[in-house]
C-alpha cells in the first residue's frame, strides 16, 4: 500500500476538511507522480482513505488550484508535471 505524507503545517486544515465530511487535495510530483489509481487505498497521517480522482497536470499554470498554493508548493511545482490527487476517508 502506498503511503502519502503531507507536511506537518498542512495537517491541522486538511483534518479540519475531513472532520467535516469533506475530501482533500494533494498535489504531487516526481518519484510520487503516477503512483495513484482511482479506487485505491493509500495509506496517510489520517488513516487509510480512498482515492477518488487523479488529475495530470502536465504544468504549474494549469493547476486547478493554483491560487490556493503556497509560494513554497509553487516552487516545488515549477517546470514538473503532476498529479492532482482527490482523496477521502473510508
């Protein structure tokens, strides 16, 4: 099973989301990119959760969220392919 990680930072709003009923996105890039499936389960800080949709993004300026990245997301994005990952819990 594949683990995903998210910054410690990041944690606190992302639990915030799920508490809620509500899916989280992660974005991910080099050796993380391509590894998730629709379907899977993924092993994360939060327990077990379900991926719901992965998107390609193959640049920065095509994200669907890039407003809402930090300067330090940006930074790790630029110039790379990603995917865009929908998450839930199970």
């Amino acid at each position: 099973m594949i683990q995903l990680d998210f910054p410690d930072h990041e944690r606190p709003a992302l639990r915030g989301r799920l508490n809620q009923g509500k899916s989280i996105i992660t974005t991910r890039v080099d050796a993380d990119r391509g590894q998730c499936r629709p379907g899977m389960i993924v092993k994360t800080p939060f327990g077990p959760m379900r991926v719901i949709q992965v998107t390609y993004v193959p640049c920065l300026a095509q994200h669907p969220f890039l407003k809402e990245l930090t300067t330090e997301q940006i930074r790790q994005c630029i110039g790379q392919p990603m995917d865009v990952i929908e998450l839930a819990l199970m």
